[in-house]
C-alpha cells in the first residue's frame, strides 16, 4: 500500500481540514473569556448571584427537587441529568452579575428541558457511552486499519471511522440543545423581572459567544471526519 502524498503533503492536507475549525473555536474561546470576563463587573440592579437567578427560575417551573451545587474551577457550570443536580462555578453561584444571571439561567434551562423530555437533549444523553467509546478507539483503529494491506485493513478502517463518527453526530446534537436552553434562559430572564430590561444586551453577548464554542465543536469533528474520510479514499493498494 502506498499514498498519493507524502508527509509534507498529508501535514498540509490535515492542516486544511482542521486550520480553519481550530482558528473558529481559538477565536470563540477568546470571545466567551472577554464576554464572561466584562460582564462579570456588572451586577445586577436586582442583586441576585446565579444561585438564585437559577434557583427562582426551576421554581417557577416547579422543579423544587433539582438541587444547586457550586462547583469547583472556571466556567465548569453544568446541569447533571443523573442526580438532577445543577453545578455552578464559583463565579457564577455566588456573584450577582450580568455574566453569571445568563449562564446560570441557561443551565436552569437545561434541567427544564431534561423535565420537559426534550428530545434532542434525550438522544445526546443515549449517545453519551458511544461517543465515550469511538471518541478514543475510534482513531486507534482507524490508524491501525489505515496502516494495513488488504481488504481488512480497509475494513478495519472504516469501522474506527464510522466509531468516531459518533462524535461529529453529538457535536451536531449538541448544539439545538444548547441553543434552545439559552433561548429558554434569555426568554425568561426578559419576562421575570430579575434583571433590567437594558441588561439583556450583556446576557446575549455572554450566551452568544458561548453557542459559538459549540459551533467550533461541530466544525471540529465534521472537519476530522473529512479528514480521516480523505485519507481513507485516498489510500491506493499496490
């Protein structure tokens, strides 16, 4: 077996494949750092830390049983589907900022959508073990069945293709589910009264620049399925 290009030439292929998502999701990080970072000195004209933007909001929508946890590191807010637990990081449980009122609100909205059975947040949860499973043997076999002659090696290639696929299929999931939960905490954020009409500019700013992230995402994984899918099309036996 033998390849069209050489390692020169596969590195600037990879590189056309992955430069212009890891630029996206560089830039989509910087955005979300700089949003989080400017609306965090802005409090609230009601006071409320995100603990009790979040609480309020599962309230209202009589979710009394999900617990508020503040958890630890920056950024690392989550709602845990499992234990029904919605985990703050310190700079959003206890701050009453702008920054943390929309981002403990879009975590409130999950914990909705997970009550409500919303559907494509019920499909990443199921996809959860596979994704675990071909988002690291996936390439491992992809590679050994790249390196082999034969239609097994082929074989072989494709499979670990087709497992890490699975990873571009809950980027693609993953993003109506986090669209909808900000849609969700910005609809009720407007209409609750706990922030100021005028402060909503920030909160879009903070929740839009976070979708971006997972937008990056999914370019990423389409972007190394092509890739892998390149390569694999490309192989030429002797």
């Amino acid at each position: 077996m033998e390849y069209s290009y050489g390692f020169g030439g596969g590195y600037m292929i990879y590189l056309l494949f992955s430069l212009p998502a890891l630029l996206l999701g560089l830039w989509a990080q910087m955005k979300v750092k700089s949003s989080f970072n400017k609306y965090s000195q802005k409090r609230t004209y009601g006071n409320f830390s995100g603990a009790q933007v979040a609480r309020y909001m599962l309230d209202q929508a009589g979710l009394h049983q999900v617990r508020i946890e503040e958890v630890g590191g920056n950024l690392s807010d989550h709602y845990d589907p499992r234990q029904k637990v919605l985990r703050l990081s310190h700079g959003v449980h206890n701050t009453p900022s702008i920054a943390a009122a929309g981002i403990a609100a879009h975590e409130a909205g999950h914990a909705i959508q997970h009550a409500e059975s919303y559907a494509p947040l019920q499909f990443r949860n199921l996809m959860v073990p596979t994704v675990q499973i071909g988002s690291w043997l996936g390439p491992i076999i992809f590679m050994i069945g790249l390196f082999m002659a034969g239609q097994t090696g082929t074989t072989m290639a494709w499979i670990g293709l087709l497992l890490f696929a699975a990873t571009a299929v809950f980027a693609l999931i993953t993003l109506p589910v986090e669209l909808d939960a900000s849609r969700r905490a910005k609809a009720w954020l407007t209409n609750s009264g706990v922030i100021h009409t005028g402060e909503m500019e920030g909160v879009n700013r903070v929740l839009d620049a976070a979708a971006w992230t997972y937008v990056a995402a999914a370019i990423q994984a389409i972007s190394t399925i092509l890739y892998y899918g390149f390569l694999l099309m490309g192989r030429r036996r002797d």
